[in-house]
C-alpha cells in the first residue's frame, strides 16, 4: 500500500464562493454522461431522415422540396431540442439522488447552485453541440441540393427555350429557398427555446421525486406554453378592470413561460426579414425565464434534504 | 488541546410523517464528539438514527436542534467539506466514468488539477488496489471494486477526516479486511475516522472509541477498552500455569475470598456484540413495560 499524506497536511482546494471550475466539471460530467447515453444516435437517425426528405423530388417542384427540407429539418431540430431538455434535464438529479452520487458529491466542497448550474449547461452544451452539427448536416445537404436543383432547372428551362427573365426568375426563386445567414437566428431560437423547457425541468426535477411526474408536468407547461399568451389576452379581455386577473395573469405569464416567442423562427426559415428587436426580446425573455426557473429550483434545492 | 475532527452537540432531528403534525424523533439531543487522530465508531440498530446524524455532520440535512461541526467549521459552512472524505453505504457512482475518471471528477470538485491530481489518482488506485482496472468503466466493477473507489475517491483531497457509512457492507471478507486494513493505516496517518456499521466484531477491531446510539439517543459512549471491560470482574491471565497451581488459586478464592466467587476460567471477557445486544433488548424491555 502506498502512504497517505500526513494528517496536518492542507486539503488540496480551498472552497472560493462560486467556482467556474467545479460548474464545469459537473456541466463535463453530464456532459459525458449524455454523450454515452448514446445521444449522439438521434443524430445518425436525422442525417438519414433528411437524406430520405432531400431525395423526394416525385411529387414537388424544386422550390417546395427545397422548402420542404428546411421545414423538416428544422422541425426535427426544433422537437429533438425540446423534447431532449425535458427528458434528459428529469433524468439527471432523481438518478443522481437514487445513487447516492449526490451524496458524494455534495459532501465535497460544492455548492448546490454550483451542482444545479452543472447540470443545467451539462445539458444545453449537448443541446448547442448537436443543434450545430445537424444544422452543418442540413447546411451541406441543402446547398448541394440548391446547386442541383439550380443546375437542372436552368437546363430545362433553356431546353424549352424558355426567356432569359423566365430563367433568371426562376434561379433567384430557387436561390431564395437555398442557404441563408439569417436560418443561424433560426438555431439560436429553437437553442433559447430548449434552454428554457431545461430551467422549467430542472425547477421541477427539484421539487419531484420521480422522473416520470416531471417529464409529464414539464411537458404539459410546454404545451400550454404555447398558448399562454392567448389564454392571458382572453382573461384580460373578459375582466377589463379585475385587479386580481391582472395579478393572476402576470404570474401566469412567469409560471408558464410563453413559448410562442420563439415561433417568429418558422417564418425565417421560409425566407422573411429578421426582425433584430424581436432576436433581441427574444433572447432577454429566455435569459429571464433561464433566471427566474434557475432561481427557483436553488430556492427548493437549497434546503432540501437528502 | 486540538479542535475536535467533529463535534456534534445537542442534537436534534425530527421529521414529519404526515400532514397532521405527526413527528418522528429520528435523533435526539445527541452529543459526542471525533477527536483528531482518532476512529470513532457509532453503532446502533436499524433505524436507530446513525445515518441522520452522519447525514446532518455532512451537511446533507439540517438539523432541527443543535449543531454539528467539522474542525470547528460549522457542517452549514461548504468550507467544512474540504476536510472530509465520505464513503456512503453501497456506493454508485458514474458508469459511465472509468476509475481514473471517477477520481479525476472528485479531485477536480475539490479544486485539484494537474499534476498533483494525476499524481494522487495514481497513488490511490495503487493504494486501494485498481489500479488494473483503472480504464474500465465503473457499470463493469463488482461491489468490492466500488467500494474500493468510494475510499479512493473519499480520500482524494487528503481530507483530515473520513466519513465510513458501513464500509464492508457487501464486500467479501478478503475486501471486507483490506478495508480495516486501510482504517488502522489511515489513523496511523493521523487521520480521524467516524464510521458506522453493524458489523460490531470489525469496530471492535479499529475503533478507539464507541458510541452505542439507539431510538435516536446515545446510550453508552466511551473508550472501546472501558466499554467492554467488566466492572467488577478480575481477570487472571496466567501463563503455563499448572493445574495444581489452578487448583490452589481457586481453592484459596473458596477459604479466604470474602465474598469473591470464580465465575470462569479462562479469558473472561465480552464482546461488543453481546453488550450491544444487552443494550438493546433492555432498551426495549424497559419501553414495553411503559
């Protein structure tokens, strides 16, 4: 056996009041534990589904089956980032606390805030990391398919004699459905989007005992999230001057964040303008949901007992 | 005289059963204390609240009376676990992480990097014996091979004080020895130990002092040779006595003892175990008879 270090030796670290360097090796760890959780599977199963979708040119003409690869694309991107922060942000603690590596780790010098932000931006790098690596998937496919559909449609056109307006019409069309920078705010959405569905679970994962119970609720405020604003704007219209509503529609506006700021994503996509006040509202209103949820689950985590 | 390794005072822990202000007393107003350099064992049935106050000394719960402190830290404090090293009872911890990688996590929570961490990592897996096993993942070790990593993790910022929660539960008793092997070098070290267990013949074994805690209180605590001595038995230990000489000595206790009785020959001692046990069935006789 080799010799421990004397008992009047100092511990090697001293506890500074938050450390970025524990945050990150908790957020590494689950960085790592996700990553072989096979996440990366999902990835190969979106190459493959948009290969099948950008090779479907029986039925669409060369603007819709491109249209149609961006909605598809970003339709999977979106559903896997929302539906991965759910589920893998409920797994984490109840598996952790079913264990007993929280005990571990919380009886080293960490802090709960530290834990909990581990675990949190554990989770979003791997949402970030595989977002980008499916949009550079889905970049490649969709300027190969441009080019293609470019190529072919301006020897058809040419073949049938067609006029050179004809022919340039029909190029800057099929070109505004190609690859565009503004489809970047499009990944940052549905990235913001994820990071909040994560805070709201990782509040409940705080508050639950059971996975399942948390998957379920967080599902449920997601889907009602998408209507949180008609819902408010309906009770405010039938209770012009109730003060109460009022309170009770601010809170539940805070409680159930409002998913639908995220969904001006969809019109980029197609080719609209990329309003800057509305990237920016957007990214201050996740920032402040991020928060308020973050805040929240250290409040119930603080105290807790394990 | 030093600060003690910990110092657990009046204290209390009770918890709700239900929503009709109904309580259970898991620990109550319990006090003792680890001094440094030494291996403390708290035994006590199932139950009996071991566990609550290891939990409360580690900071993982509250307590609702009292105080708990490691070096004179309070357990609140975070800064009071960069002197411990904890090992739970059946430790889990990452499968997916390798050995290596396991104590790299731990040492890195502790604020340990470069080549002092490498270094320690490889000291440990040599010291507690894996290091053939350092690069499998941990959902490939058996039970003795994780609780082998538990104490290498538990140990990986050279804490002053190690927290045992059943050590050998479920190890085999080639693994179950190392362990107490590994105790009596870490003492020797001048580390301080608290540990609990059930298997009383192996504190007996390690530890300098005993606490015996039932129903959430302390019910005897003291010196391991004090406990298990009897007050008012003497023992003889002879070597290469004959039986004559046996006989006369008995005979002598018959004609001049005033009183003294030979109770038995041989070693007469007990064990931890029996008193243990005495303990407990009295502490239940005399609660039925209330």
């Amino acid at each position: 056996m080799a010799d421990s270090e004397p008992a009047n030796q100092k511990p090697a670290g001293r506890t500074a009041l938050i450390s970025v360097g524990r945050i990150w090796t908790i957020a590494a760890s689950t960085f790592t534990q996700l990553v072989r959780m096979k996440t990366f599977y999902f990835l190969l199963a979106f190459a493959v589904l948009l290969v099948a979708a950008g090779n479907l040119n029986i039925l669409f003409s060369a603007v819709e089956q491109l249209s149609m690869i961006k909605k598809v694309s970003f339709g999977t991107m979106d559903l896997f980032a929302w539906l991965f922060a759910i589920v893998a942000t409920a797994l984490l603690i109840p598996r952790d606390l079913e264990d007993r590596t929280l005990y571990t780790i919380l009886s080293k010098p960490v802090l709960r805030i530290e834990y909990l932000l581990g675990k949190l931006i554990g989770v979003l790098v791997v949402i970030l990391l595989s977002l980008v690596t499916m949009f550079v998937i889905f970049s490649a496919l969709l300027h190969i398919r441009t080019i293609d559909f470019l190529h072919t449609e301006v020897a058809i056109l040419e073949q049938a004699g067609r006029s050179q307006e004809m022919i340039q019409a029909e190029a800057e069309a099929i070109i505004a459905q190609g690859l565009r920078k503004e489809m970047w705010v499009a990944l940052w959405a549905i990235f913001l989007k994820s990071a909040v569905v994560a805070s709201v679970t990782i509040f409940l994962s705080t508050i639950a005992s059971s996975s399942l119970f948390t998957i379920i609720i967080s599902t449920i405020i997601f889907l009602v999230g998408h209507a949180s604003q008609m819902m408010i704007d309906f009770w405010k219209d039938q209770f012009v001057d109730n003060i109460v509503v009022k309170m009770l529609a601010g809170l539940f506006r805070i409680i159930v964040p409002d998913y639908q700021i995220f969904s001006f994503y969809e019109g980029i996509i197609l080719g609209e303008k990329v309003l800057p006040h509305l990237v920016w509202s957007m990214t201050g209103m996740s920032l402040f949901y991020v928060g308020v949820f973050l805040l929240l689950g250290l409040l119930v985590f603080f105290d807790k007992e394990f | 005289m030093s600060v003690p390794a910990v110092e657990v005072t009046n204290l209390t822990k009770v918890f709700p059963v239900s929503l009709r202000k109904e309580y259970v007393v898991a620990v109550d107003n319990l006090s003792f204390q680890v001094n440094a350099g030494e291996v403390y064992g708290l035994i006590g049935p199932n139950g009996s609240g071991k566990s609550t106050s290891m939990k409360v000394v580690l900071g993982l719960m509250a307590p609702t009376e009292g105080e708990t402190r490691i070096f004179g830290v309070s357990s609140r404090d975070v800064r009071a676990r960069n002197d411990i090293g904890f090992l739970p009872e059946n430790p889990y911890f990452y499968k997916h992480l390798s050995g290596a990688e396991t104590l790299k996590f731990y040492g890195k929570l502790c604020g340990m990097r470069g080549r002092d961490l490498k270094d320690r990592i490889g000291e440990l897996l040599e010291l507690v014996g894996l290091e053939h096993a350092k690069d499998r993942r941990l959902g490939g070790y058996s039970k003795g091979m994780l609780q082998r990593i538990g104490l290498a993790q538990a140990l990986i910022q050279r804490p002053r004080l190690v927290i045992l929660d059943e050590p050998t539960a479920g190890v085999d008793p080639v693994g179950s020895r190392q362990i107490r092997d590994l105790i009596l070098k870490l003492k020797e070290d001048g580390i301080s130990v608290f540990l609990c267990s059930h298997l009383l013949e192996q504190v007996q074994e390690v530890c300098d002092e005993v606490g015996i805690i039932f129903e959430g209180r302390m019910r005897r605590e003291g010196k391991l040779e004090d406990l298990v001595s009897i007050g008012n038995q003497t023992s003889l230990v002879l070597e290469n006595a004959s039986s004559e000489l046996v006989d006369k000595i008995e005979r002598l206790i018959e004609t001049e003892g005033d009183g003294a009785e030979l109770v038995e020959k041989g070693n007469p001692r007990t064990t931890l175990e029996r008193m243990f046990i005495r303990i407990a069935s009295s502490e239940k006789q005399e609660k039925e008879e209330n």
